[in-house]
C-alpha cells in the first residue's frame, strides 16, 4: 500500500523546536490519526506522492521554485484543485504566465523553499 499522508500544523502552543507539523493517514502500513485540539483541521495538507530534486516531499501548500529553461524559474505554491495537485505561479521570470500546471511528472524539477504556514511572506512576494 502506497503512503496516503497528511501534514497537519500544530498550533503555537503546541510546537517544539523544529516540530511544528504532525503527520497523519496510512504510513509505512499502518494508520496514523490525526490528533484532536492540539491541531487545526483547515491546516491539513495532502502529500501528493513527489519528491524535490533533494528528496524532500512535497505536500499541499508548499511553495516551490520550479526551472523550466535554461534561463527560465518559477516561484509557485501547490494547491489541490478538481481532483488533482496544481502548481500556481507566484513569480516567473522572465515574466510570462504558467497559470496552473499539472504538478504529476514534474516533482524532480521543484524545489521546496517554504510553505503556507511558515513562510507566508514567500506568498506576497
């Protein structure tokens, strides 16, 4: 069985050092839950089955640097829309417009620089 995974954000309160995500669903084979109060439930994030080019995975609310050309990056953040993971653009340059791309088959051209919780100002630019 493949890894069904969640990253939830744990509340300020509830943070050690490092540790600010608990990881939930069915990992390495056996169910983990998510765990009640201590969490938010809007801030669940969906693994969605990639990896960076350095091995980290890449969940839902991500935000990523993607190359596409030889002179050519991305900054976006993943979202999960209709069914499916979507890169959304934040930034291109040069300044052409990627709108939503299929995020399946382009995990290895990413790069994870932050994320929706820790990172909010990545999102404004």
């Amino acid at each position: 069985m493949s890894n069904i995974k969640y990253r939830q954000y744990l509340k300020k309160e509830f943070q050690r050092g490092n540790d600010v995500f608990h990881y939930w669903g069915y990992i390495d084979g056996a169910f983990v839950s998510p765990v009640g109060k201590n969490y938010t439930d809007e801030d669940s994030r969906q693994f969605t089955g990639l990896k960076d080019i350095n091995g980290v995975d890449i969940y839902e609310g991500d935000i990523v640097s993607l190359w596409y050309a030889p002179t050519a990056t991305a900054k976006g953040c993943i979202k999960f829309e209709n069914g499916g993971f979507y890169f959304k653009t934040l930034e291109a340059k040069p300044n052409i417009e990627l709108a939503y791309n299929c995020v399946y088959g382009h995990g290895n051209e990413f790069t994870v620089i932050g994320n929706i919780h820790q990172n909010p100002e990545i999102l404004n630019g």
